[in-house]
C-alpha cells in the first residue's frame, strides 16, 4: 500500500493555497498600516498550554486549512516586519513581491541547481546573472561566483578561496588576516571555520569616519612579517552593518598587491550601491578586489536566502570547492566551474538567482539603481531633521542608507544617556509604530536608522523622530521624577 505526501484532496488543496495567496498579497499590500513590530512577551512565548500544543507531531494528521491557520495567526504574526517602509532596524530585508514570486516559483518547481545537467537553463540564468553582476564590479573576464544564502556563507566562501590559493596546508597556522573593528562579526566565524585563530586576527582600528586606517594595517602586515607569520588577506567593508562606511578600498588593495595579499571586500549590505548611477563612486576600488561578498536579501529586495559570492578568477572557487564523487561523474563537464556544486559548500542548492532575476527584468535597473538613491536620500533628510531636534548628537552622519545619533541632555551621565536611549528604542519597539534598535559606537549607545526600503516616506521620518523625541521628554521627565504625563 502506498502513502500519498499530500493528505487533502487536490482541489481542497488547490482551493486553500489560493486563499492563502489571496490572503497574504491583500495584507501585505497594506503592511505600511499595520504595525512594524509584533512583540511576543516573554510570557507568551513561554505559554505553557499553547507550547504542548504545538511541540505534539499528531499521529493523525490535522486538517490543512486548520494548521495554516494557526501557522498564520500563532506563528507568523509575532516579530519583526522586516519588510515594513518603518522598519529602520539591522539590515532590513525589504522584499519586494517579485522576489517572493521568484521564491514561490523557485520552491514550486524545486529543481535542484547544483548542476548543469539538472537544471540546465536555471544554472545558466544564474551564471549570466552572476556575469552581469561581477561586470557591475568591474571585475575581469575570469571572474565568476554562486549564489549562496547570503552574507556570512558569502564570506565564508570567499575566504576559504583566499586561504587555499595563498597558503599551504601546513601553514594555515601561520597564516594571519586583517579586519576593522567596523567588520561584521561574520568574518570572526568565518575565519573561524577555515581554521585561521583568534590569535591569527589582526583587529585595527577605524579613524573617526569608521574606516579602516591604512597606516595601521600597513605596519601590522610588517610586524607579522617580521614575526615570521604569513599575512594572507585582508577583509574591507563596503558598508559597515554599523555606520554604512567604506574602507579606502583602492589604497587597501595597493597594499595587498604590494604584500601579495588576498583582497576581499564585504559588500553584504553595500554592493548594491554598484548599481546606483550617483553613488557607485563611493565603491572605487572594489574592482581591485580578488573576491566580494553582496547581499540580495539587503539591498536589492529579495527574500531571504539570496546572497552572492564574487570572485576575480572563478578558478579559485573550483580550487576550493570541486569534488568528483564517482556517483556524480555522469553529470561532470570540462569547465568545472559551470557546475554550482564546484563552487561552493553546497551540493544540493536551490536555484537562488532566479527570484533576482525575475526582480531585475520586471524592474529593470534603473528602478533598482533609482531605489537605492532613495536610501540616501532618506538618511540626508532624517540628518537635517535631527539637526533640528535639540539635544541629538550625531556620531555618525548619513552614510549610504545609515545614520547614528543619540539624545545627549547635558544634565545626564554618559552612564544615563546609555539607558536613556535603550530606553527610547524599547519604547517605539513596543508600540509597534517602527523598528529603531541600538548600537555602540566609540563606547556610547546610540540609535541606529537603516533606510532602504524604497517606500519610506519622508513622513515615516518625521513622525518616527517625533515619537523618539517624545520618549526622550517622558523618560527624562520620569528619570527627573516628574509626572509622566497621560
Ligand atoms: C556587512 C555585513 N556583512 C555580512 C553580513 C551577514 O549577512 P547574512 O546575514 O546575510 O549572513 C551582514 C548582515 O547584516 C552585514 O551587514
């Protein structure tokens, strides 16, 4: 006897899907009127009764219209709307309906795209997108890379690349990388596991714009020289998680050709800046680079799970990463890296270029590069309002899409500034109106404004920094053992 996967009959299940389709496109097509963040209490989240309940695998099954019920009312409807225009939190994920699309269609046909052979056509799509892509870097005819699930595998990759191309196995003891203190935390782990230590990492510090300083990493490459280490990469931001700040990309890659270096540069969040006609010169030098970390699921609105690995010489990727298993030899082609499964970890992939493709035809790039300018824009104008706002002080001024402040009255300790601004962000937070989280810069705890979602309003900005400012006055109020007014 067999089992059918699917418990309904198809045109209940038919009926159920589109109803849910139906159901999500008409909420999300009026997300920025619901609230930006749902919080789950501590106590909900621990609710004894709901927990048994779901933590049970029935061994009859339920009913589907039941189950996505509670899927969508108990599961989903808690947390962080990263796609919300008033979501200014981390690096927000704005996806756009496109990308879901890409995302349904991609899941819906679940072809396996770890080969050519088995899934011709959607391979190539993603090879000449990644072309297309290394070309918007400038990178060389050589050059290639994967699609991978987002930044930090991105990174990951990357650097195993660097790694085997520049040390021996016996070496990678020695072998040292340098990052700033500005670099994502990303990069520890995947240094981590190539097998470089903590001791292997050389942290520099930034100057006061949040970048790294040259003269620094200059000195510390010959110190580990002098120490008979094997100085192998050096890891620049293209926009810092915290700041949007850019490392001198050109002067950093004449020191890795000067000390024959590997070069890479995470562009996990500023990458997309490339595409951007009145930005990308903020991104000089990045063509220098021998690999580049870009992330789709930030700045170019895709669904989660869609980053990119670029490489200067797509021969480094297959180095790292082929195999040829002899249950896979059927499928091996001549040019290796044509084959996803050689470029990366994965084996069994899905097809994560198709939903950015499917994105960038309906868009086109002007409206990509035309959203992306949005993003400065908004962080310029959240500047000039703060500069309005008595008692802000700016630590990092608008920077790609990211600006930084705090409220600074004069009366408090830096100790109560600190709490005074957590304070303000767990306030918005929980009256759900916008996401607006913490972060430290030169030791103070500031207020962070990440602005890429290409529809926030100048409106979102004002009212946002009306609210901020009008926690500022009940807390300090409170703290000055005031009355907190109704
Ligand atoms: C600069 C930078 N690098 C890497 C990452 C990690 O990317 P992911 O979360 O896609 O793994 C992030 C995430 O915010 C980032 O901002």
């Amino acid at each position: 006897m067999t089992t059918r996967i699917h418990t309904q009959t198809e045109p209940s299940f038919e009926k159920i899907t589109q109803t849910f389709i139906h159901e999500f496109l008409s909420e999300n097509s009026a997300l920025s009127q619901c609230p930006a963040v749902r919080e789950l209490t501590a106590d909900g989240l621990e609710n004894p009764e709901q927990n048994a309940a779901r933590s049970v695998v029935p061994e009859k099954g339920r009913s589907l219209e039941e189950v996505i019920r509670e899927l969508k009312n108990e599961i989903f409807t808690y947390g962080y709307e990263t796609s919300h225009p008033r979501f200014f939190g981390f690096v927000p994920s704005t996806a756009s309906r496109l990308s879901w699309l890409g995302d349904i269609m991609t899941s819906a046909y679940n072809r396996h795209a770890g080969s050519l052979a088995n899934f011709p056509r959607g391979c190539q799509t993603e090879n000449e997108l990644i072309r297309w892509l290394c070309d918007s870097a400038g990178f060389p005819g050589t050059a290639g890379g994967l699609f991978v699930s987002g930044g930090s595998m991105a990174n990951m990759t990357a650097l195993a690349s660097a790694r085997d191309a520049l040390l021996s196995e016996p070496d990678w003891s020695r072998g040292v990388a340098y990052v700033s203190e500005q670099t994502h935390s990303s990069v520890a782990k995947s240094l981590h596991l190539i097998g470089i230590s903590t001791d292997r990492i050389r942290c520099l510090p930034t100057d006061r714009n949040f970048r790294m300083n040259t003269a620094l990493l200059e000195a510390a490459i010959q110190k580990d020289l002098d120490r008979g280490l094997l100085p192998f990469t050096v890891i620049a931001s293209a926009g810092t998680t915290n700041t949007g700040s850019v490392d001198p990309l050109s002067e950093i890659a004449a020191i890795c050709r000067r000390y024959h270096l590997w070069m890479h540069v995470d562009g996990s969040f500023g990458a997309s800046v490339l595409l951007s006609g009145r930005h990308r010169d903020l991104l000089s030098g990045i063509e220098l680079a021998d690999s580049l970390s870009w992330d789709a699921h930030k700045w170019l609105f895709q669904t989660y799970g869609c980053g990119m690995v670029l490489v200067r010489d797509r021969k480094n990727l297959a180095n790292s990463f082929h195999a040829h298993p002899e249950y896979l030899k059927d499928l091996e082609l001549e040019e290796e890296y044509l084959n996803p499964w050689n470029l990366g970890p994965e084996l069994t992939r899905p097809a994560r270029g198709l939903k950015l493709w499917l994105t960038l035809q309906v868009m086109g790039s002007g409206a990509i590069a035309a959203s992306i300018d949005h993003g400065f824009e908004m962080a310029e104008y959240a500047e000039q309002l703060l500069a309005r706002i008595p008692e802000t002080e700016i630590l990092s001024p608008a920077q790609m899409a990211v600006i930084n402040f705090r409220f600074s009255p004069k009366e408090l300790s830096e100790e109560e500034k600190d709490s005074l601004n957590l304070q303000i962000s767990k306030q918005i937070v929980s009256s759900g109106y916008a996401g607006v989280f913490t972060t430290e810069l030169n030791g103070k705890k500031v207020l962070r404004l990440c602005f890429i979602h290409p529809e926030t309003t100048k409106e979102d900005i004002r009212n946002t920094l009306g609210l901020l400012e009008k926690y500022c006055r009940r807390l300090l109020k409170k703290t000055l053992r005031d009355e907190i007014p109704a």
